[in-house]
C-alpha cells in the first residue's frame, strides 16, 4: 500500500522565492565560516550546499506541497505514526548556479520504507527526490529523507529514575537489554573512512590537488575546492587538544561522567572521540594519546584513543 506512493510528486512546478541572489550567498559564507574565494565577485558562484536554500518556502511556506503527499502523510497520522524527524540529506550537483538564476524545481516521493524500528519508536523512512533546475536547466537534485513514526513509549520505571544517573552495566536488570550505541551514518562520502576502521585502519583524506589534509571525510578540499582525493593512514599517534567532561543528559548506552575529546593526530587534523585508560578526570589538554580500536558490540568498532599517562 505505502509502495503504491514511490515515483508519486511530493511538489510540482515549485518556483524559488528569490532568485540566486548575492546577499544570500554572503550571509550563508557568514554563517558558515566559508571564505572560498569562487563566492565572492564578478564571477560568483553560490556554494553548491545551497541548493535547498533556494528552494525553501520561508515562515510563509509553499502552497504547493502535491496532494499525495498530504495523503501518504494522513496514511501514516492514521497509523499512529505522527511525529517526524529529517534523518539525513544527499546532494548531487549538475551545474553551478550563478546570481540571477531562476530557481525551479519537482520532488518526487522516492522511497517509502516498509516499518521499522529505531530507538525513537517504529515508523517508516520516506526519501523524497527533489530535482533543481536553474533556468530551465538541471542543476541538482536534493535528497531528504525523513522518519515518520510512533513514539516509542518511556518504561515508567526509566522516566522516575532520570536525572540520576543510569546504573552501571553490571547492576542493570536482565528484563531489559543495555541500549546500543546510536550506528554511524555510512553514506558515500565517508564509505572509505569506515572501511579503513574495519581494517583498524585510520583514513584521512588527502587532496590531490593541493595536499591538504582533511577530517571528517568530505566530499571536496575546503582549500581549493578540488573533489580529488586520495586517503592516507595516520600513524595513530595525538594530543588531546580539548575535552568536555559529559554528566548530563544522561543517554542511553552510556554511562557518565566520561570524557569526550577533540584529538588532533600528529599529522595535524583534529577528530571528536573517546579517551580509554584514563579515568575521565585525568584526561588534560596535551596529554599524549594513542589510536586504539573499541570493540563496542558485535557490529560496531570505534576508533578510540588510550591515554599514555594517567
Ligand atoms: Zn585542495
């Protein structure tokens, strides 16, 4: 049934409100703390991440979200799934867009997933394609996918306990399991860096064009812009350069106080992670580090970084 609603239009003949306009370009770069120099001047172009920007309806909305939509949305209220969360978005970019463009678009509903069950409660991903012209020609397509779902209900039990703190794992009742983990989200542009953990491998990226480093995985250079890379393994070897002690909220899977820390590698790049081998009030700024890998559970491993003195 939910099937029936794939390759349906989620909007049609959507206009941009403005535009490709220079001042929206200026106060993304603000915003974001991007100074690349193809935004700015006679030859501008917008920052390729701004495609959705361009299309987005403001405070006043769109008029013109497509009746199957309102209805896939009614279907899944019906069945109690009436909250939703964006989960993830994927870009492709076809051509640049440029001050004065006229900004059109379609979204089509992609996927519909069958029911599934996430730590949020059970629901169902629906992946929504949205395909951006700039007068008249393609110049991207932007993927959203979103959670529709059922909220899963708190035990009485955990709610009464919160805010103290989680009791440790040897303590916890056998009638519920220890929540896992939250999963990374593995999607093309970081495939390699998690290929390379599952081979105890740490991968930055390394572009060719102008040999910088870089971490997280990203799909471009923020230096000068080149999509070429090629990856390269770090000896393991770091500094902590700053750390947040985390009390509270508590979440569930883990058990505070723990240490959460910004590592730079010795091969200058910086990556948030875990220090392991030292007790959480002896992690310090500079204090010497080493990669280790955490087994977390039988799917996930984690890079990880042990202390070298307490
Ligand atoms: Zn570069």
């Amino acid at each position: 049934m939910l099937k029936t609603f794939e390759g349906r239009p989620a909007a049609t003949a959507g206009r941009g409100k403005d535009p490709v306009n220079e001042p929206m370009i200026r106060h993304w770069c603000e915003a974001m703390g991007d100074a690349h120099p193809a935004y700015t001047g006679p030859d501008a172009i917008a920052p390729p991440t701004m495609l959705q920007a361009w299309t987005m309806g403001g405070l006043s909305g769109h008029t013109d979200r497509s009746p199957a939509y309102e209805e896939l949305f009614d279907l899944l209220d019906g069945a109690g799934c009436t909250s939703v969360v964006a989960t993830d978005c994927e870009q492709e970019y076809l051509r640049p867009l440029r001050p004065g463009d006229v900004v059109t678009f379609d979204a089509v509903i992609e996927s519909v997933s069958a029911r599934k069950t996430t730590k949020l409660g059970t629901g169902h991903f629906v992946t929504t394609r949205m395909d951006v012209r700039a007068d008249g020609e393609p110049a991207g397509t932007h993927r959203f996918r979103i959670l529709k779902y059922a909220p899963a209900e708190k035990p009485a039990a955990q709610a009464a306990a919160q805010p103290t703190a989680e009791p440790a794992p040897e303590t916890r009742t056998g009638t519920q399991p220890r929540p896992r983990r939250p999963r990374p989200v593995v999607n093309r542009d970081n495939q390699g860096f998690w290929d390379g953990v599952r081979e105890h491998k740490l991968l930055i990226q390394r572009c060719t064009g102008c040999a910088t480093l870089r971490f997280p995985w990203l799909p471009g250079c923020n230096t000068c812009g080149s999509p070429h890379w090629e990856a390269v393994e770090a000896s393991g070897a770091g500094t902590v350069f700053s750390y947040v002690v985390m009390h509270h909220p508590p979440f569930p899977a883990f058990d505070p106080p723990y240490a959460v820390a910004l590592v730079e590698l010795a091969e200058g790049v910086r990556m948030v992670t875990n220090i392991t081998g030292v007790p959480y009030d002896k992690v310090r700024i500079g204090l010497p580090v080493h990669l280790e890998f955490l087994r977390v559970d039988e799917e996930l491993e984690l890079p990880v970084f042990r202390g070298s003195e307490g």
